[in-house]
C-alpha cells in the first residue's frame, strides 16, 4: 500500500501574511494603519485566520486601560471606563450589527422582510433596548469577575469572540445575493479555521489552563445554536449576524468565567 503524505491546512501564502494581517487589524479595529492594500475578496477570506489574534491586541488594550485606571479610580469607574474603551477601539462595528440583527429578527415576518430591516441604518428601538441590555450585563459581569481574573478575562474575552465569527462562517451560508460579509462567508479557504481555532486554543490553555475548555465548549454550544437560529430566520447569515454573534459569544465567555469563579473552580 502506497502511503500519501498529510497535506497540512493551507494557511494565507507568505506573500499575503503581513496584508491579511494588516487586513484583519483594518475590518476589526479603528487603528488608522496607513498601508496602502489592494483589498480583494480573497484577501478579506484569508484575514480571518487572524481575527484571534486581532482579539488579542483588543484584550491587551484593554488590560492597559484596567491596569492604569485601576491606580486612580473606583472599581464602578474602572469597569465602566474598560466597557468604553472597548467600544471606541472596535468603533462599535459589532454592536451595530448587534442592534441591526435585533431590529430585523423582530420586525420581520419573512426573511426578505428581515433582511431589508437590517440594511436600514437607522436603529429600532428593540435594537436599542437591546443594546442597552447587552452593555449593561458587560458591565455588571466586569464589575462582579473576581480582580485576579480580570488580567485573563480581558486578554481572552475578545479572542473568543472573533473565533465564533470565524466558526459560523462554516457552518452556514450567506444569506444575501452581495454584501460586505459575503467574501468572509463564500470565500473563506479550508485552512482558515484550523489556524483560528488552534490560535484560540493555544492562547485559551495558556491564560485559563483546563476551565478554558468549558469556556470554548459553552461558546461553541452558543455558537451553533445561534447559527441554527439564524439559518432557520433568514436562510443563512450576515456581516450583521456575525457581528450580534461577537457580542453574543462575549456575553457568553464572560458569564462562564463568572459562573466557574463563583463554583470556586478557580484559585486565587
């Protein structure tokens, strides 16, 4: 019997590294990086490799902005400042597609009527209420997450997110004929998941050791659910979808780090 070598997961081309790199820091952050990237459909595909990585630099942000406002501040002052610096450094990109996902699953009767609610720009205002919900239960689960998890919390949370994103990008169509989520969804090569969910895991194990694979097995759970549910609403998935599924899956990490403190899985 002939054996045939294993062919390892092609990941983005040493020549388009550093671009779906920069590619990814461009999509997910406000960073005004001025290099100069012929933006194609494969190159926005190839970025999701490093969306984890990307959520990392977002986590290390935020840990800077905890660790210098926790010198001078109260801990309400110290999580609410977190909450927004958390904002301004995604420019809120999810939390709109959070709000417009809201908007279009609740005000719809068919998927063609939903679809066109979550292209209106203005915002309804279930995805208002929504959005109030969501920010405040950041805030409370920031403000009760014990402080010597608080470093592993910040620096995680984000990665989690960003990898569900890239998750449900395999696991259910696009669900519009253009838009800018498609080249994520219909282009996305076979080796891009495995960079991302390797990069998650690598970093996971690192910062929370064993409890992390609770953590990943409850957004992953998450993860599928919401995509059943969105592939049953709208025939598929959205930019806007992939964004609410951002927030969702960080609502989602942060309450397991809370529950696994609070049944003392974890030691100070």
């Amino acid at each position: 019997m002939r054996w045939l070598p294993l062919k390892k997961p092609a990941y983005p081309g040493k020549e388009i590294k550093l671009k779906s790199l920069l590619t990814a820091f461009r999509f997910l952050t406000i960073l005004p990086l001025r290099v100069k990237i012929e933006e194609s459909d494969e190159l926005l595909a190839s970025s999701m490799a490093f969306f984890p990585l990307v959520g990392l630099f977002i986590g290390g942000f935020l840990f800077l902005v905890y660790r210098i406002s926790s010198i001078l501040f109260s801990p309400l002052l110290i999580n609410a400042l977190v909450l927004i610096a958390w904002v301004f450094i995604t420019g809120a990109l999810h939390l709109d597609g959070f709000m417009d996902t809201i908007d279009g699953l609740s005000g719809g009767k068919t998927k063609e009527e939903r679809l066109k609610i979550m292209k209106d720009p203005s915002s309804g205002a279930k995805g208002t209420v929504g959005l109030v919900g969501l920010l405040g239960l950041k805030f409370l689960l920031l403000l009760e997450i014990e402080p010597f998890l608080k470093t592993g919390t910040l620096l995680l949370t984000p990665v989690v997110g960003r990898w569900s994103m890239v998750t449900a990008a395999y696991l259910a169509p696009y669900a519009r004929g253009e838009g800018l989520g498609k080249a994520f969804i219909t282009r996305k090569g076979e080796g891009t998941i495995f960079w991302a969910s390797l990069t998650v895991t690598l970093l996971g194990l690192i910062i929370f050791k064993f409890p992390f694979l609770y953590i990943i097995g409850v957004c992953l759970g998450i993860t599928y659910l919401s995509t059943l549910y969105f592939k049953s609403r709208m025939g598929g998935i959205t930019g806007d979808t992939l964004g609410a599924l951002n927030e969702i899956i960080e609502l989602t990490a942060l309450f397991s780090i809370y529950s696994l403190s609070k049944a003392g899985v974890f030691l100070s």
